[in-house]
C-alpha cells in the first residue's frame, strides 16, 4: 500500500466514523468533490499538504 492509498482508506474510514459521506466532506473541508473523488478513487497520486490539511480541518 502506498501513500494514497493509505490516505483514501482512512479519509473512507473517517467519514464512516463520523457517518458522513464524501459529499458532506468535500462540503465541511472547502475541498472540491472532484479532488475528493480522485483520491479516493485512487486517481489522484500527489496529494498536496493544503488539500490533506483542509480535509483534517473539515474532519476536526
């Protein structure tokens, strides 16, 4: 498992916990739902420290 992979298993596990979907995240966080996607659809190899950290923010 790489990096991204890890990241788009726990941002799914965390909207589990917290019972919320991606859409509400991408809502709370400020992050476009096509960002959001392409994480978690492992599309998205990069992924930037602003992106991670107004995730974070938007999962308190």
């Amino acid at each position: 498992m790489n990096i991204s992979q890890a990241v788009a298993r726990r941002i799914l596990e965390l909207c589990d916990e917290k019972n919320i979907t991606v859409n509400k995240l991408c809502t709370m966080s400020g992050v476009t739902q096509s960002t959001v996607n392409d994480i978690v659809n492992g599309k998205a190899k990069n992924i930037g420290v602003v992106t991670i950290k107004k995730l974070c923010d938007g999962l308190e």
